[in-house]
C-alpha cells in the first residue's frame, strides 16, 4: 500500500509565551505574577527565533495570545476585572477569551501598547523564515466576557440577545430563564493559601446562560467547563441536534470578522479548539471564505472522533486534524511499554482511522493538554519515547507539533495551583518551567545550563526535524509498509516497527524498537519492492540520524541489524 503527501512537512513549535519567555524560578504554589513572574512577548527575541529556526522548525504556535480571563487586575489600564468565582487559576485558561480583538496583557512590558509588541513579535517571527499560528477558540468564551477595544461597529456578543428566550438562532448564548448562574460547589479559587477573599459565590449571571461543554443548566458542576458560555451556531440541542442555518446565525458573521481581524496581522494558521463542538456546516462556510481572502492561510482542528475526520476535512476543509485518539494513543501505550500495547495498532491508525487522508493528520507526543513524556504519569524517561518520535515525524508527510521543553526532557513535577502534579505543564498558573529555562538561560537561548543527557536529548529532536525537512523521502514520498514481510523473521515481534518511505530520488527504511532490550533482526525487502528499487546483490545502509553504516552482502537474503533498546534507525540506501 502507497500513501503520498502532497506538500512539504509543516513542522511546528507549541509555545506558551506565558511560561515560555520567564526566567523567574520561584514557582510559589498559587502564585501571583508579581511574585512567580510570566513571559513577555519581547522574551521571544531574535536570539530565541533563530534557536527554534535551527531546530528544524517551521512554524511557531503561540498558544494564550487573545485576552482571556484572569484574577489578575489590570483595571487601572482601563481592562474590567473578572470575577475569580468563574476563572481557573491565578492566570486563567487561555480558552476562557474574553476579549476576540485584544491580547493578553500578561504578555506585554507596557500594557497600553500590547497590540503593537505582539505584532512586533509577528514581525520578528516572519524575519526569522518562521510562520505564526494561534488559537482560535470558536465555542465558547468566559463567562465575563466584554469587548473593550473592539472595532467601531462591532457588536459584542450577547449584547443583542432575547434573554427570554432559551434559544433563539438570532441569539448569541443559549439561556435559562428564569434562573440565576450558580457557582459550583467546592471550588475554591485561589487556594486555600490565599490572605484576601477571592470567592464570594455571588457571580452575578442572570438568567444563567449554557456552559461551554454542552451543559445547559443554571448549576455546572466543578468538573465542566463552568468558567465558560457556550456560543450558539444555531443548533437547538434541547430537540436533539434541531439545525437553525438560514438566515445565517449572527455568531458565524461575528467569528469571521474575528478571523479576518487576525489574519489581516499577519498570522498564516489557525488552531481551531474543539472543532467537533462547532457545526461542520460553519466550518465549510468560514473557511473557504477565509482562504479566498487569504489563500495561504492554513487551519489546523482539534479533533478527537475517528468517525468524523473526513467530515471535518472534506466538508468543513480543515487543511490538518490532531491524530490524537489514533497514533498519539498507539505510541503512548508503546512508550509506556504497557501489557498488550503493539506496533499492529500502528497499522490500523493509517490503514482505518486515517486511510486516504493520512497526510492530513498532524502528530505529536506531547502539547498543553497531554502528559509530559519524562513525567512519572507518562513514561518517567523521555528518551523511551525515541522509537515513538521517529514514527510521529516520518510516518507520513503531515505536520508534527513539539511542545517546548518536551526536546530537553521537562517532567512537569509540581502542583503549579489549579493545575495539580498531574504530568502536565500548567496552563492556569503563573510558573516557571525548570528544564525549559536551563536552555533558556536567562534570556540567552544557549542552553549553556543543560545537562550532556539534555543535549544529546536537543540534538536528537534537532537531527530528526531537520532531517524531515530536507528528505523528499518523508516530506512526499511513499510509504509501504514492511510488517507483514517480515512478521515470521528472525527477531521480529510486536514492539518493533518497519516501513519504507521513498521517492524516485531517495530510498529510507524506517526500522524502530519499542522493547526494553536490545534486538537482533532479519529485515527483509519484499520482492515486488526489490525490483521497484532495481536492487541486487551487496547494499549498503546509512543510519541518518547517527552516520552509522550497515550492510547487506545479498539483498534478497534481508539486512541483519542490531536494534538498540527504545531506539530506531532511518537507514538511507
């Protein structure tokens, strides 16, 4: 089977400027940003630009870029403070917007210019030959949402609503009428450290509007996404799926003015959060509008149901979709060396989940909301996830995403304070990240403070990007799969992987071992693919990634190879 990629591989940087940018290594349990500092976008230099660029990559994601709620006040440069009953963390969630056409004052030195130091860092982040993606966050906002820099003529959401009625596909937010927004119980913002009040319960919603994870009741509870209202794309959920899409809803004109607002700064992509939450219909009418006015412009969505993929790609026309419930998933368990876990579930990701737009999917092995690979929750050792990392970038001509500090082998130990040791590097809280502010070296990006294990780490990511981005063979060549050749030869078993990529030009087999231990095996070409390459007698092999060299004295009688524990090979020939 031949699965070709049509263009070259986006290769991205998931950034948090919040933590990304910060130097500063208190890390008090729920603290504030005077006291555990935050990133700025004037962190994001040159110096960290060409270091990131060097690394092989293509594309940044600055993730947290539009204003969301926060407990931090900026009143006095004229910003509405939120209610800390409905914000998650001292910092808040990047996915609570309150503001679509501003940006997150965290992330400014002066406030009032904080538009112009993030167009600035566009500016430098194109210089660089790099491209910009941000969130978009279509489903929902805080729950204090209010626009206070949005252009004239602009109406804000909800500010046109019949709050009488439960839904209205002219309405912007679903209500409950009648009924005032209850707080959730047993929440407790702040932390129970806290010396001044921050929770009163008196959040003052009403009626009480839906909640953004199709919730529709005045009383979320403390596990929903309670902080968030959900938007209304003309969907009455309260009939099932009842659609409304004629005359076209008012929030799906409003997103794409906010669309347009972005992209006329500059930025190439948008990661789209929680696609499948949002009517495909409203994707197949925003996006090629979008790209009529932007013909570059790349959408990338968030997606988690295998049976919806081809809707969303097809019909809504995203350009990439998260391979999160399929490759993400089969690697983890791999990685994590659990019982059962086998490189044949690999094989139905692309031959079932994927099939036919395999290309499309991006992959990682880690971003915000995942576990960190060298966490205790994941795999305690990001070096086990080297088998994993070379399958994510070379097994198809689709984007792979990074996560910073996740090449220097950050673990995410701590309780940040919202964000509980869970594995995960908070996106609620002020914090510093240790690992990643090694390499960050109080601004230098030189990663003079990096152990020889986090180096060798470094240049392995470094080695394998760049080596994607210059290998027709991975960016747009063929794949043929070489397991079931090989399922009955010596050596083989279960924790090990083989397929080839190529094109006319260039040869690559792709050989992993997810096992504990080392493994001696026979590969062995099959014939059909032996006479496609013209190949006879003695060939020789060339490891990419480490020069080393391997041979074969009869091709037809296989290549003998000694496969490191948790290692793989990109054997060029």
């Amino acid at each position: 089977m031949t699965l070709k990629a049509t263009q070259h591989k986006l290769i991205i940087y998931q950034v948090l400027p919040r933590l990304f940018g910060n130097t500063n290594t208190t890390n008090k349990f729920y603290g504030s940003i005077t006291e555990n500092g935050c990133g700025k976008f004037n962190d994001i230099s040159n110096a960290a630009l060409t270091a990131i660029k060097d690394m092989g990559f293509t594309h940044v994601w600055y993730t947290g870029i539009i204003e969301h709620a926060t407990m931090t006040d900026y009143s006095a440069s004229g910003i509405k403070p939120d209610d800390p009953d409905v914000v998650k963390g001292r910092a808040g969630s990047p996915y609570a917007i309150k503001d679509y056409y501003d940006v997150d004052p965290d992330l400014a030195v002066d406030i009032p210019n904080r538009m112009a130091e993030f167009e600035a860092l566009v500016n430098r982040t194109h210089q660089e030959g790099l491209k910009v993606i941000i969130d978009f966050v279509p489903n929902h906002v805080a729950r204090t949402y209010q626009s206070d820099v949005k252009p004239v003529g602009v109406r804000d959401f909800g500010e046109d609503d019949d709050v009488t009625q439960a839904f209205s596909s002219a309405n912007d937010f679903y209500y409950i009428p009648g009924q005032p927004f209850k707080v959730p119980e047993g929440y407790d913002p702040g932390g129970s450290e806290f010396t001044i009040p921050l929770k009163d319960g008196r959040f003052d919603e009403n009626p009480a509007k839906g909640t953004g994870d199709d919730i529709f009741t005045a009383s979320p509870s403390i596990n929903n996404w309670f902080e968030t209202i959900k938007l209304n794309y003309g969907v009455d959920f309260s009939k099932g799926y009842d659609m409304h899409f004629d005359p076209t809803p008012p929030v799906w004109n409003k997103m794409l003015h906010i669309l347009s607002f972005w992209a006329d700064k500059g930025i190439d992509g948008f990661r789209c959060d929680m696609v499948e939450y949002v009517p495909s219909e409203f994707w197949a009418w925003i996006i090629p509008q979008m790209k009529q006015r932007y013909p570059n412009l790349i959408f990338i969505g968030e997606a988690y149901q295998t049976g919806q993929y081809s809707n969303y790609l097809f019909n809504g026309q995203f350009d990439y979709l998260y391979d999160k419930v399929g490759l993400y998933d089969a690697l983890k368990r791999l990685v994590r060396n659990e019982p059962g876990a086998s490189t044949w579930e690999i094989n139905r990701v692309w031959n079932h989940d994927t099939r036919g737009f395999d290309e499309r999917m991006l992959r990682f092995m880690e971003n915000h909301d995942e576990q960190r690979i060298a966490s205790e929750h994941f795999a305690g050792d990001a070096w086990l996830a080297v088998p994993g990392m070379i399958v994510t970038t070379t097994l198809a001509g689709g984007p792979v995403m990074i996560y910073f500090g996740q090449e220097l082998g950050e673990p995410a130990i701590e309780a940040n304070g919202f964000s509980g040791a869970d594995g995960r590097t908070t996106i609620f809280d002020y914090w510093g990240v240790p690992e990643h502010q090694k390499w960050l070296n109080g601004g230098a990006y030189d990663g003079e403070q990096l152990s020889d294990s986090q180096r060798k780490l470094c240049n392995f990511y470094s080695r394998l990007l760049n080596l994607c981005s210059r290998c027709p063979a991975i960016y747009e060549g063929n794949f043929y799969e070489l397991m079931v050749a090989n399922e009955r030869n010596a050596g083989f078993n279960e924790r090990i992987y083989l397929y080839a990529r190529y094109t006319e030009g260039q040869r690559i087999l792709v050989a992993v071992n997810f096992n504990r231990h080392e493994q001696n095996i026979n590969i062995k070409l099959p014939e059909d693919l032996i006479n496609q390459f013209n190949l006879n007698g003695s060939v020789i092999f060339k490891d990419l990634l480490t020069e080393a060299e391997f041979s074969s004295e009869n091709i037809n009688d296989g290549l003998w190879i000694k496969l490191h524990a948790t290692s793989g090979l990109m054997l060029e020939f």
